[in-house]
C-alpha cells in the first residue's frame, strides 16, 4: 500500500494512505487534532492524579509525545501503553516533524526513543512516564480494569470498521476501571451504537478543527 508523508493545514505531518484515501491524523491539523480529543478532552479530566492510558493505534507516537509533554508541565504519573499491529518504518518516524512544531527541541531524542523501544517491554522514560508498546492486534487485547483512560484512535470506520464493532468495545470497557474514560474522533452513528451496546455512557462533544464532533464514553462506576 503507498504512504506519503504530507504537512496537515496546521503545519504538522502526517501519513497519508493513498489506496484507501486514509491518514493518520486529520488532514485539517495532526497536531490540533490530538490537542483536542486525546488532552483536552481525555487526559485533562485526570488533573493532579496519576493516570494509566491505552492507546489504540501507536502509530506515528504524537499521541504519545504529547502526552509525555503534558506529563513534564503538570508533573503527572503517567503509565502509558500503546497497542500497534503495524509499526510505521523508521524512515517515516524521522518525516515527523512533532518536535519541531511542538517547540519541543529538547526532548527530541525522546520521541525518538518512544520508536526505538524494543515491543513488548515497559521502559521508564523519566521518573514520571513510562512507556509499553505492546505489537499486537485490537481484537487481541485481554485486559481487565488497568486503564483509566484510552485514546481510541484507530483508522476510520469507512475502511476499516471491524475495528469499531461491538466486539472491540467490549474489549475496551474491561480493560478501564469503573469510571474509565473513552476518547475518540469519531462520531458515526453506528459507533455510538456499539459503545452503549457494551455499557459506555456516550456523549456528544464538539469536535477539532475540521470535524463538527467526536465522541467521550464513560464506564459505569
């Protein structure tokens, strides 16, 4: 399948699946995109405690760097874990160009490293962060009330809607505790559907730039 790496309108990078009209991050902004669903919407509902993350679709790490950030400017725990079946090559990883745009110059060899990390093991990034890439199929997730928050963003539900059925929600709801949350950029009807079927409370907020609105779905306490 032929990848491109192209600039999102808000000067971040992105990949871009040209057989399946699919990027990795919104085309409208990459950068923007993940500020938005995954921080502002996710992780800051966890201010001033520690947090454990599920990342569904590891990808290009932005979502990961910036949650790293986040964690040096709040001074939060995080222990985050990212699933990926497909790692992206290491010629595309050195395309990004997260650090830059992110003003985050110093941490450079970090987003660097989060690629480098062997799979499958937990690596301690600073005293505050640690990371688990974990190489393995959505549908193969089997855990059980470790997660306070996950970032489900997988390819969208035109080209790949296996991954948003009932099955995979099922999946996510026993791997949060009571309580958890569910963040995500999608707003199908067909999605809401499979989230409420397996218990998620689902609600309707505003989306990032380009997108009218995405989804937050909460596990019962």
């Amino acid at each position: 399948m032929k990848r491109e790496i192209i600039k999102t309108l808000d000067g971040s990078t992105t990949i871009f699946l040209k057989d399946w009209d699919e990027f990795y991050h919104s085309k409208h902004g990459a950068i923007q995109e993940a500020k938005h669903v995954f921080i502002k919407n996710g992780l800051d509902l966890f201010e001033d405690k520690p947090v454990s993350i599920l990342e569904i679709g590891f990808g290009t790490g932005l979502n990961a760097f910036i949650t790293f950030l986040e964690s040096i400017k709040k001074k939060q725990h995080v222990d985050y874990v990212g699933v990926e079946a497909f790692p992206v090559a290491p010629e595309e990883v050195v395309g990004m160009n997260y650090v830059q745009e992110l003003g985050a110059e110093e941490y450079r060899s970090i987003f660097e490293k989060m690629h480098q990390y062997d799979w499958n093991v937990k690596n301690t990034v600073t005293s505050d962060f640690s990371l688990t890439k974990r190489k393995q199929f959505f549908h193969e997730i089997d855990d059980h009330e470790i997660f306070d928050l996950i970032y489900f963003d997988a390819f969208g539900y035109r080209v790949q809607p296996e991954l948003w059925s009932t099955l995979i929600f099922q999946k996510m709801y026993n791997s949060l505790k009571p309580g958890g949350v569910l963040v995500t950029y999608a707003a199908r009807g067909v999605v809401k559907r499979s989230m409420t079927e397996v218990g998620f409370t689902v609600e309707k907020l505003a989306g990032p730039p380009g997108k009218r609105e995405m989804f937050r779905a909460v596990k019962k306490v």
